[in-house]
C-alpha cells in the first residue's frame, strides 16, 4: 500500500482568501504573474524591493501579496519582471525587530 504525499498546504491573505500569486513557481513568482522585465535585470535593483531588517535581512517585493512567511520572501538575484522600475538611491529598508 503505497501512501500519498498530503496536498500542498495553501497560504492565506488577510481575509482568509487564497493567494492568487502561485507560490510554488521555481524563481520568481511575478515573472508568472506579470511576465518577464528587461534582460539582464535583477530584483536587487528594483524599487519594489523592501528590505525588512531583523537577525538578519529578508527582502519583499511589495508587488507581490506578502505575509510574514518565509514563502513570499523575495530573492535580490531573481530576473526583473514586467513590473521593473530602476531603484534611484538606497533601498528602503524596515526595521523588523
Ligand atoms: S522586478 Fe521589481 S516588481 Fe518585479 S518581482 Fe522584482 S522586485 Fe518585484
């Protein structure tokens, strides 16, 4: 008897919704969500990355519907999306503590 695997647990927003993001996409998620940004672009140079500054750094991209899960935490490396904007400046960062 062979067992299956349970299903994946969804993640909910604030009203108890399911994400509509899909989260188990490899890389990022927005590039499904909103197609793929300039060539050879980053996250890390994006100003919809967030910094949220705790023990250590976890970035948000605050295109993306965001919970205090490590799931929606959003990687610098990641190729830009569509939603691409050059950051001018520092990033903005938060204290998290
Ligand atoms: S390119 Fe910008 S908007 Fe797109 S996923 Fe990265 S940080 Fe978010």
């Amino acid at each position: 008897m062979s067992k299956k695997p349970p299903p994946p647990k969804l993640l909910l927003d604030w009203n108890n919704e399911p994400l509509k993001i899909g989260l188990q996409v490899d890389g990022n998620p927005c590039v499904a969500e909103y197609g793929t940004g300039p060539p050879d672009r980053r996250c890390g140079d994006c100003s919809h990355l967030v910094g949220i500054a705790m023990a250590k750094t976890y970035y948000k991209c605050d295109q993306r519907q965001n919970t205090h899960s490590a799931k929606t935490d959003h990687k610098r490396k990641w190729p830009a999306c569509a939603r691409f904007e050059e950051r001018r400046g520092d990033m903005r960062l938060y204290d998290g503590r």
